[in-house]
C-alpha cells in the first residue's frame, strides 16, 4: 500500500501512537562499555549488541531513528499519519546498568525527552524512565517526572536483571505510580539469563515471541503476588495485544483457582479477584506491532473499547501501511475514534488538539 500522507482532512481524530522509542547518545556510549565487559548478559548482547554493531539495513535504521527526537522523527511521523508519539525509554533502558550508573542516568534521560516534548509540545508525549535497582530513587523521579517534567506515564522495561516488580522489595514504585496517578508501561526486554538459551538456539528470543512470553510472564507475576490487591488504582500497559495474555484468559482463570486449591506451589495463593478481573481493571493494551482486525477486535471485546489503544512500535515496526490496514478496520465511529485518540488522551493526560488533524 501507498504511504499515508498527514494530515486526512476528513479525520476527525488524531492518531496517537503509544508505544514508540528513543536512545539518547549517552545511553548507548553507556551500552558500548556494558559490551565490551567479560560476562556480558546474553539477552542484552543478543538485543543491543546486535543492534549497535550490524550493519543491516532494519539494524542501521533502528539506530538512526531511536536517537533522533526532531525532523527525522517528524518525517516519518507525518509519512505514516501518525499526529502524536508517546515516547519511552528503548528496552533494556537503565536497568541493565549497575545501581549507581541507572539511578544517575534516567533523571538525564528524561530530561533529554523533556526538552524534546518542550520543541515539539504538539507532537511528543514523554513516558518516565526509572531504575528499579532502586526503588526509592525510582518512586522519587516518578514525582519529578510529573511535577517537573509533565510526563504522566511510567516506563518500565519488564525484569531487571532476572528480578521482577512481583517481589514486595519494589513496591515502592506501584505506590509512587498510585499516588501520582501514572500508569506503568511494561514493555518488553531481554530474557534473562536463566531463561534465553532455548530461545536464542531458535532465534525465538525476540520479537518474534520471546519477548511476548517474558513480559506476558511479568504481568501475571504482578497479578497472582497480589500487587493490585495491594494497589487497587495502579494501571498497568501491556503492548502486543497484552503479550497475548486476553487470549489465556479462560484458562488462567481455571487454573489458577485450580493451583490454589491443591496448594500445590506457596506461591501461588488465594487473590480478591479472578486474573482475568484485573487484566480488565488494571490493565490497558495497545496493538504495537499487530496490525490484524481479529486480535483487535477480540481484546476490544474482552477489555472494552476503552482499554485498548493505537501504538506502532516505532522504530522497531516502522510500517507506515500499517496504519492504513488499521484505518479499514470495521470499527464503530466511537470505537475508532476511542482506538485512535481519546484513550490515549486520557491514560496519558494529553491535553486535546485545539483541532482535529
């Protein structure tokens, strides 16, 4: 299909992309040295290693655009359609850095982000970055990023280092994120190190479905722990079609209750509400990286209208026809209109265009 050209005079909406990427310079000069060490974690050398060091045409022109915040940005902006981009921090971000390096590093991050969104206030939309190698200094940028730095997002970019948010030691971070009413974004990484081999012997340990499977398992972590029993207000946003998670949502719900009753793992003990109640309360999806009306349209079912978004991956999934196939959908003028714009809007706190695109 042919490029879409932005803006459609006769959209009375704008398009709102909500998982897209960025590197500042500094980050990967802080990779490079992370690489070039003795025992270098194999999910981050099969990820960025490969990135940073190919020179394929999908790996260079990730590496262009991932550090680029202004025209190039924009170009490929209104060449897809695409009005506004909601902006976080690329996977791994700081959480592959030890303690002191990531907590120093994601306050210069999301400044750099910051100043971008000041430029073009019109057009980006900023997603806080924090180290969960600390969650005080964490639950601290989360303030700053929203007093300071009108970001009303949070991005956390799955494990960090093989240890995961369902463990009570980074709690902080979800009562920080209730508090100040910003959703998290956990969005895919690397698996770790105890995870990957199989994966990487397949070349499954990607995209292509190893980071649906690790991310899918974070979030159900986060809902047998008991975290939104914990936190009944905290959000959470879960891309790929919710890392297929909507589409276990009948089984989960057997066996999990199943688990329980046999006590059969100390983990796994009674929550307030079966999991599917809070993927339908606590969490939001978007379609980053699937552009097919079935899935769409079945989670739209099973969440409602109003928890499932547009996002286009962008630069990993640059697919400007993409937006095409989506805009044939067969959607109600509301539901589309909800898809595309309002929710993002309002899990963001986009302040509404004076007009529509």
């Amino acid at each position: 299909m042919s490029i879409i050209s932005s803006p459609l005079p006769s959209r009375p909406y704008r398009r709102i992309a909500t998982e897209e990427a960025f590197s500042p310079p500094e980050m990967l000069d802080i990779y490079k040295r992370i690489l070039k060490q003795d025992d270098v974690d194999p999910g981050f050398k099969h990820l960025m290693g490969f990135y940073m060091s190919s020179p394929s045409e999908r790996a260079t022109h990730i590496m262009r655009c991932l550090t680029d915040l202004d025209a190039l940005r924009l170009q490929h902006m209104d060449e897809a359609g695409v009005d506004v981009q909601v902006i976080g921090l690329t996977s791994p971000g700081v959480q592959i850095m030890d303690k002191d390096t990531a907590v120093a590093f994601a306050p210069v991050a999301n400044d750099i982000l910051a100043d971008a969104m000041r430029r073009h206030p019109d057009r980006l939309v900023g997603m806080i970055a924090v180290a969960p190698q600390d969650p005080a200094a964490a639950a601290k940028e989360i303030q700053r990023g929203v007093n300071q730095l009108n970001m009303h997002s949070v991005v956390i970019n799955s494990h960090t280092q093989g240890e995961y948010l369902s463990d009570q030691k980074f709690w902080p971070i979800f009562e920080a994120a209730e508090a100040m009413d910003t959703p998290i974004y956990l969005h895919p990484n690397a698996m770790p190190a105890s995870m990957i081999q199989h994966f990487i012997e397949a070349g499954l340990d990607g995209a292509i479905y190893g980071f649906g499977v690790e991310t899918g398992l974070h979030a159900l972590r986060l809902i047998t722990s008991g975290v939104f029993d914990r936190f009944p207000k905290l959000q959470i946003i879960l891309g790929h079609m919710g890392e297929a998670l909507p589409f276990w949502a009948y089984r989960l719900d057997y066996m999990h209750a199943a688990t329980v009753k046999s006590n059969r793992y100390p983990s796994v003990q009674p929550i307030k509400r079966k999991p599917s109640d809070y993927l339908r309360e606590n969490f939001h999806i978007t379609n980053s990286g699937v552009a097919w009306g079935a899935a769409i349209k079945f989670t739209q079912d099973f969440m409602g209208p109003d928890r499932v978004l547009y996002a286009m991956d962008y630069p990993y999934q640059y697919a400007p026809e993409e937006v095409a196939m989506l805009e044939g959908l067969d959607m109600a003028p509301q539901v589309r209109k909800a898809f595309f714009q309002d929710n993002a809007e309002r899990l963001f706190k986009i302040p509404p265009a004076s007009s529509a695109a």
